[in-house]
C-alpha cells in the first residue's frame, strides 16, 4: 500500500519546491508536475519525496483530519 500525504507549497526554485504539514518541512521535487501551474499557497499530495498530484485546500484538511482520526483511535 502507498501513502500520499498532502503538504502545502511554502516556496518553489525550479521543479523543487519547499512543503509544510504540520509543522514539518519537506524538499519535494515537482519534476512529475512539471506541466501543472503550483505557486506557494498550493496543495499538493507528496509521495516519497515527489509532488504527485494538485488538491485542493479542502481535500487536503479532509485527509489530515481523517489521518488524525486514525491515529486517535490506536491511541
């Protein structure tokens, strides 16, 4: 199984952007969206370092509010 996890794009240089989830900040490469327009502000979905998909603000808390309720419940 693969996971995806939504980030927020904080700053872009090329095909290599800086994301934030969480507090955590990631380097992630947007090589794979090369043909998609991102700008800081955007969210993407993240998989082993690489953007791989364009989703909106709201999908992305609907995900994180989803993991954390996971997490809860094994608590």
């Amino acid at each position: 199984m693969c996971l995806a996890v939504p980030m927020k794009i904080t700053k872009i240089d090329g095909f290599q952007c800086t994301c934030e989830a969480k507090g955590i900040e990631r380097e992630v490469s947007l090589f794979m969206l090369q043909h998609e327009t991102v700008e800081p502000g955007d969210h993407i979905l993240v998989h082993v370092g690489y953007a791989i998909q364009k989703v909106s603000e709201q999908d992305a808390a609907d995900s994180w509010a989803m993991f954390d309720e996971i997490l809860a419940a094994q608590s």
